[in-house]
C-alpha cells in the first residue's frame, strides 16, 4: 500500500520543492508553497510554463513504475494552439511527426472544445489576426518539451498546455494549486492497481474509490524497503 498525491499545477510553478537558480530578483514559486508534505517527490516533470496533473509520492518503487518507459503509461494533454488545427495536423500528429531526436509514436489527436478550466494567470495572446483552437492529444513518451515541439511541427504552435491524465489518473475535481491524496493497492496477483481516497487538501474532496488498470508488470510484490528517488530538476 502506497500513498499517492495528485496535484493540479499552475503555470509558473517548478515541479520539485526548491529553486536551483539563486537569482534573488526573480525567485519562482515552487511545490513547496502548496505541499507541506514531508518526504514526498515528483513522479515524473511538468514543463514550468505548462499546467496540469503531477503526481507525487513516497514509494520509491512506486515513483520507478510512474516514470519508466517500459510501463507505458498514457499522458493525455489538452492544448490550445494559434490557429485553427485542420484535420492534416491531426493526422500528422496521430501518425508520428519526425523532431530532431526521432519520431514519435503514434498518439491520438482530436479536435476538443474549450474546456472549462480556470484562467490562466498570465492571459494567452495569439499573434494579431490569428485566433486559437484546441486538441487534446494523449501520447506514450515523455520527451523533453516534446508536445510543443508536435504542434509546432506541423504549424499550430502551442499557447496553453494542461496535462489532463497520466494513465486514469486526471485532474477531475482539482483545481489549480489544489492537490488530493489516496492510497494505492498493489495485490501480488492481479493486474488491477485500486486507488482509495484518504485525505483532502486546501479544501478538495477527496472524491469516491476509483481502480486504476495496471501495466500486468506493476502486480509483482513490492519490496519491504521503498528509496524515494529525487527527480532531475523542474520541467
């Protein structure tokens, strides 16, 4: 058993608890401004210019099966772009698009409306005469910066970018700078992971009990000791 905390990340917030660079007139704001949790890291980096879900933990294991490629766990992102997408961008991006360090894999990309999502701090401003629309677009990879680098690829470069999902995990009832904690269940044989909701934070209910489907390599046992790993910096 294993706790696991979702948090919805404003833009301009580091994902880790301290700021590296010591440029005082300027400091940014990070984790530690929202989560008193002690002893806790980021599974995995959020862009500090992009929004969304980061999940965090203590479980050391836990945070490996998180983060690892091998697990395969789906990232869904809703962008807006400068322009209106047409359906070739679409099939540019479901397909693969060829950046400087390879191709990526196939994704799914479709057309959303607006969500209903708070505004951001900083207003999106799209070049005079160009308007925006928005995709919501879920891939298997976590390259560097690598959904702007899609869209800009194919010619709607991206304005606003919020991590809906990783895996079914997803900002549903969260809002900016609100996280939520629950426990999860890892039995040896099966391939279900169950997430049980135990404490609420800044004012968020917790919410109903959820499963979450594994990757069938996430049912071995856990080990007795669990070594939180810290991430390499903010994204």
């Amino acid at each position: 058993m294993s706790d696991i905390y979702l948090f919805y990340k404003p833009f301009h917030v580091l994902s880790q608890f301290t700021d590296e660079r010591t440029d005082e007139e300027s400091p940014r704001t990070t984790l530690a401004e929202y989560l008193k949790v002690p002893n806790i890291y980021p599974a995995g980096r959020l862009d500090y210019d992009s929004e969304g879900l980061l999940l965090l933990t203590d479980d050391g294991e836990l945070q490996a099966r998180i983060t690892h490629p091998e697990y395969k766990l789906p990232k869904t992102y809703w962008v807006q772009v400068e322009g209106d997408i047409t359906d070739e961008a679409l099939t540019q991006l479901s397909t693969g698009v060829e950046l400087k360090d390879g191709r990526t894999r196939p994704a799914k990309a479709r057309r959303m409306d607006p969500p209903k999502v708070a505004e951001r701090s900083t207003p999106v401003k799209p070049r005079k005469g160009k308007g925006t629309s928005w995709l919501e677009l879920t891939i298997m990879e976590g390259r560097n910066r690598q959904v702007r680098r899609m869209t800009a690829h194919v010619g709607f470069p991206t304005l606003r970018l919020i991590r809906y999902a990783i895996g079914s995990w997803t900002l549903e009832g969260l809002k900016p700078g609100r996280w939520r904690q629950t426990t999860v269940h890892m039995p040896e044989q099966t391939q279900k992971v169950t997430l049980k909701p135990r404490k609420k934070g800044r004012g968020e209910h917790a919410g109903s009990k959820t499963t979450h489907k594994a990757h069938p390599k996430t049912a071995q046992p856990k080990s007795a000791h669990r070594t939180p790993r810290k991430p390499k910096g903010g994204r």
